[in-house]
C-alpha cells in the first residue's frame, strides 16, 4: 500500500469522473485484500480510492456488475445508498494497464460515519441486525442468477472439509502434535454439522462477509447507516450473514483473542441482534427461520477450520506476525463455537420469540 505515492494516486483519479485537482490520500489500513485510500480534498473526505486485489479476485469484471447491480437496489429512506464514480469511458471500474496490470474504482465516501470491531452497546447490536435485514429486503429484487461467484465455494463446508484432510496428510508431526485438540474437535464438529440439511435453504444475494466492522454507523446517532466491503456480494444462504454477524456482535473480544475467558456469548447483545432482525417485518422463509441458529455455529468454525488448515500448510493463505498465529485464531473461533453450541436451545428460543415468517 505505501508503494503508492499520492502523485500516482492523483493520476489514477484523472481517470474518474471527479473535478480535476490535486487531492491527498489517506491509507485505510483496517481491510486486509484491498489497497484502499480516503480521498480529501484539503481536510474534507470525499471519496474512496480502491486497489481491486485481482489475485485473491479473479473475475474483476463479474464482481464490479455484481456490485453496480446491488447498488441500484441498495437504495432507501433507511438505507445510505453508496455510489460508484464512473471512469471517463462510463465503467464501473479502471484498469491501469502496466507491466501488470491493476484494477481501481472509486466509491462516494459516507461522511461522519465509523465502524466497530467489537460492542457491549446493545443500541449497536440492534441496528446492526436492523441494517443486515434492510440489505437482504433491498436485494430481493435483484436477479440472483446473474451474480457470479466472486470466490466459488467461499462457505462450501464440503470443500474446507476436503482442505482440512488434505493438510492433515501433509502437515509435519511437530504441528499435528501442537494442534491435536484442535483437530478432534474439527472432526466431532463436521460430524455433527454433516447431520443438519441445509441445502434445502432458498439462495439469496448475500453480502457473505457481515462481519460488525463492515457496517457503517452514523457517528452522532449510532444509527447504522450501510453494509460495506462488498467484494464478496453474491450467491448465498441468509444463514451465512447472520452467523459472520452474531460471532462478531455477541462476543465482545477480538477474534484472533488468545484469552479464552475473554471470549463471550452475551445474551442481551444476542436478542437486540435478533430484535433489530425483526424491526423491518418478515422477510425470511419458515425454513431459515428454523435452521437460522446453525449459522452462529457454522460461521466461526468454518472460519476456524480455515486457519488452522493454514497454519497446518505452513501460512500460506492469511498473513501471521508470528508463526502459530493461526492456530491461535482456529483455538479462538473454535472456542466461540463451543459457546455458540451450548446456547443452541436459548438462540432457538430468541429466534422463534421474534421473528415471524414470510407469508
């Protein structure tokens, strides 16, 4: 990212329908796939710059038609619609073509908005639950067969289960010792979630990454404002959003955090979740309503399983400060799967309290 000098940056924005002066930059560094920076102009934000990572992307074509689709329904009195800055030939996005080449769009900045990686405000709970189902409302009406696959079989558990295998045969002794609990557990775990049928779940347009950090709330209200990050818009079950949003709104640590007593299952932030779920009317189907709790413990274990995968094949895929990083991320969501699991029946309990389904 700091191989960008604000001179390209300011030639890569000559490219863009956007007045033609000199800006500055500032790096956002909380994402780890793109390159992105705040534009300002003097010290007024007004746009976002962003580097499409093509390698971890492969189809920049298919995601940005994804994306252009979604904002033309993402669009409502309770939602902050976000707009693409068309290139100067009428694209969605730019390629700067070199000895390789790089894909750049540029987004409408949300003013005086912020983001949580954690909360114990049951206010942002509920608004995040609240925003989350305006999303999936909007996009009901989009097409969801023309969405590509942005990265085919992103949550297919048949395929992190086939990595897994593969990694357990090639990992060293020394690793396969150190990550022996780790490993039961994955293994009871898949056995268990190879019992529950959830294929007979409706397809959506997911947003398929609704960690708490990809919504934005107004700074002054609390008010969620907006989904971000939307890379992987595609195909999907609701399940999937609601699991990546419960692990990371009902537990107040960190994900990567290595006390375990700091990871929580809090109830309260749980049912204002669920609350904020139902605060639009009925949107989900009687067969979502009823598996929908699988997804909180679907969600962190498939992120679990997908780190230590890594750490067993040597870090190849997620970048570590220290060698055994990703097994001590796999203990940690492995851990809010142990919770999740054992308030099954409360999250059953909640969910059925509250929300209603779609006629």
């Amino acid at each position: 990212m700091n191989n960008h000098t604000n001179h390209q940056l300011n030639q890569l924005l000559t490219h863009f329908s956007v007045a033609k002066k000199t800006y500055s930059f500032s790096p956002l560094t909380d994402g780890f796939i793109n390159d992105t920076f705040l534009v300002l102009d003097g010290n007024d934000p007004l746009y976002i710059l962003q580097r499409i990572n093509h390698k971890v992307f492969t189809n920049i074509n298919g995601l940005m038609n994804n994306i252009h689709d979604a904002f033309e329904h993402l669009n409502d009195t309770d939602y902050q619609k976000i707009t693409l800055v068309p290139s100067l030939e009428g694209q969605s996005y730019y390629t700067n073509k070199g000895a390789e080449p790089s894909y750049w769009r540029v987004m409408t900045y949300i003013k005086d908005s912020t983001a949580h990686n954690t909360t114990k405000n049951t206010d942002v709970a509920f608004e995040a639950g609240k925003i989350i189902a305006k999303f999936n409302i909007l996009l009901e009406k989009a097409e969801a067969n023309n969405y590509v696959d942005t990265i085919p079989q992103f949550h297919d558990l048949q395929l992190r289960e086939n990595q897994f295998n593969v990694a357990l045969a090639q990992a060293s002794k020394e690793k396969l010792k150190i990550a022996e609990e780790a490993i039961t557990f994955s293994n009871e775990v898949l056995n268990l979630l190879h019992e529950v049928n959830l294929n007979h779940l409706p397809i959506r347009v997911c947003h398929n990454d609704t960690k708490l950090n990809n919504i934005l709330f107004s700074k002054s209200t609390n008010k969620a404002l907006c989904l971000i990050d939307l890379d992987t818009l595609m195909r999907g079950k609701f399940l999937f959003d609601f699991g990546d949003a419960v692990r990371t709104i009902v537990n107040t640590a960190p994900e990567d955090e290595q006390n375990h007593e700091k990871i929580t299952f809090e109830k309260e932030l749980f049912e204002a979740f669920i609350s904020g779920l139902a605060a639009n009317g009925p949107f989900l189907s009687k067969e979502e309503i009823e598996t929908l709790h699988w997804g909180a413990i679907l969600m962190p274990f498939l992120h679990g399983i997908r780190a230590l995968t890594d750490y067993l094949n040597g870090n190849i895929y997620y970048k570590v400060a220290y060698e055994n990083q990703n097994y001590d991320r796999s203990l940690s969501l492995f851990n809010f799967t142990k919770k999740a699991l054992a308030q099954t029946s409360f999250m059953q309990k909640i969910i059925a309290k509250n929300l209603a389904s779609k006629s």
